[in-house]
C-alpha cells in the first residue's frame, strides 16, 4: 500500500482545493471499493484521497415528476435499490445496484464511482446511458453537465479533467408507456465481472416503438451506446424480427477481445442474447408486467 493521505472535505470549494493541492495523484474517494485497491496494489499513483461523502450535494436521493430524479453521486448502492421511488419508477437502475458487489460492497459503492471508474464492463454504466444520465460535474472552473454515454473515452478514462469530480447524476422522468431492463452474464456468482452486459430502454404506443435507447458493455474499450439497435425497433412493430434486427445490430457493433472470462465468439453471441432479452423485458415493464428471471 502507498503512503496516502485522506482527508474529508465539507464542501464541493473545499474538495475542489484540496485536488488542486494534490495534483494529479489526488483521487476522490465516493466509494473506495475500486481506487483503494489499486492504491494498495499500485496500478494507480495514489497521495491523497479526497472522501466526498460529507459534501451534502453529493448524497441522497431526490425525485420530482416534473424535472425527474437527482442521485448524489456518492450515494451508497444499497439505499439505491431500497427506495421505493426508485424501484417503481427506475427499476433498470435497480437492475444494476443490486448486483455490483455484494452486500458489504454496495454499503459503500456508487453509480458516481463506477462511471468515473470508466470500467469497459461497469454494471451501472450501460442503465445510466439508456435511462438518459446526465452527470453533474465541478471543478475550478466551474460547473458542467455531460451524457453518461460521453463520460468514458477509454479503458479507465473518461473526460474528467484536472480538479473535477461527479457531484451528482440527472435522470429525466421516463416517459409514459415506457419500460428498461439490465442484465449482464457471468460464469458464476463468485465471479463478479460481466463477460457481457446489456441495458434497453424503450417507450411504446400500442405495440408500435416510439423511442429505444440500447447500450451493451464488456466489449468494447468503453460501454457502448448502440444508435443502430434503437434504430432497428423506432417506429416499427415489435416483433420477433424486429427484435433480432436491433439485436443483430448491437451484435455487430461489439468488439470484444479474448481473454480469461470469455471468447470474442461467445461475447458477441452473448450480446445478441442480451440485448434481445433486455428488449423483450423492458416491453415487459413498459406494459405493467414483471421483468423475467434469466
């Protein structure tokens, strides 16, 4: 482990401060669960940790019909999925905070830290991007608002730049008639990185699609936002062809690599799978029906 100072600021001026102060090896610290270990296994320069938690900005959870729902960005996982608002209204952002981690992980772990993680395979970043996200971000100079399909830019990048840090994360009402879904596959439990996943919203007028918004992660160098899938299904019947369209299309937009948790092969299989059972659950939802257990 380095040796890391931390510190705890009150403010979002005072946590700005103290990441001017600590230069580039200066980390916030939402949830730990993923900086602490690379501080203590070296894969990030590490100084200080700057913990945001006791920035009231940062924390709770805020919902209005009108403008939609506010998560701070260091909010924990678990009363993120033990909001009653959340689970009626976002369930796709319950898809994804029950499963990041286990019990003791999502008492500290954050939809923030995941998406400045900017993991290829981040279980939150695909619902972020198709339930419309948009972070709110500040530094010194000052505030700005960017989509959460163009926060990451790379394996572990993204478009923070030197002093900012995530206050909070802006999700509009979802639209009447509307449902979302996530998923993701793993060898096995005890195994908690996504092979693949994948995340669909869609709105429908009868059985018609009016608005589709599909993102599929672990299979790129950065969860992807498949234009081309929501393509296949806006303003056509949802049907079985449809469906395989939209599927195919974020089939073909995955470029996965070999590696110790699955082919190039089975991931981009496992990316029409998913897709299509996200789509085919999301209508679920979107016509007052319980999403399928998979």
């Amino acid at each position: 482990m380095q040796d890391v100072k931390y510190t705890r600021p009150a403010s979002i001026q005072e946590a700005i401060r103290l990441l001017q102060e600590g230069g580039p090896t200066a980390r916030i610290l939402a949830g730990g669960t993923d900086i602490i270990v690379m501080a203590r296994e070296r894969r990030r320069d590490t100084s200080v940790f700057v913990d945001i938690k006791a920035i009231p900005e940062t924390m709770g959870i805020n919902f209005d019909a009108a403008s939609g729902l506010t998560l701070g960005a260091a909010t924990p996982l678990y009363q993120i999925y033990r909001n009653e608002t959340v689970a009626r209204i976002y369930p796709c952002l319950v898809d994804s905070a029950s499963l990041i981690g286990g019990t003791a992980i999502q008492g500290r772990a954050t939809f923030g830290g995941n998406l400045a993680n900017a993991g290829p395979a981040a279980d939150s970043i695909p619902s972020l991007i198709v339930m419309e996200c948009v972070a709110n971000i500040v530094g010194p100079n000052g505030q700005r608002q960017v989509k959460a399909e163009d926060f990451c830019t790379a394996p572990g990048r993204n478009l923070l730049e030197a002093g900012e840090f995530i206050v909070s994360l802006h999700f509009p009402t979802p639209a009447a008639n509307s449902g979302a879904r996530f998923l993701r596959f793993i060898p096995r439990n005890e195994m908690d990185i996504a092979v693949v996943n994948s995340a669909t919203n869609l709105t429908l007028d009868g059985n018609t699609v009016t608005a589709a918004r599909i993102s599929i992660g672990a299979v790129a160098p950065k969860p992807l936002f498949v234009l081309e899938a929501g393509a296949a299904l806006i303003g056509k019947p949802l049907t079985d062809e449809t469906i395989a369209a939209a599927a195919n299309a974020a089939r073909d937009a995955a470029t996965p690599i070999d590696d110790m948790r699955g082919s190039i092969r089975q991931r981009k299989h496992l990316a029409y799978v998913l897709t299509e059972r996200t789509i085919r659950d999301a209508a679920r939802r979107a016509r007052g029906e319980a999403a399928q257990e998979h």
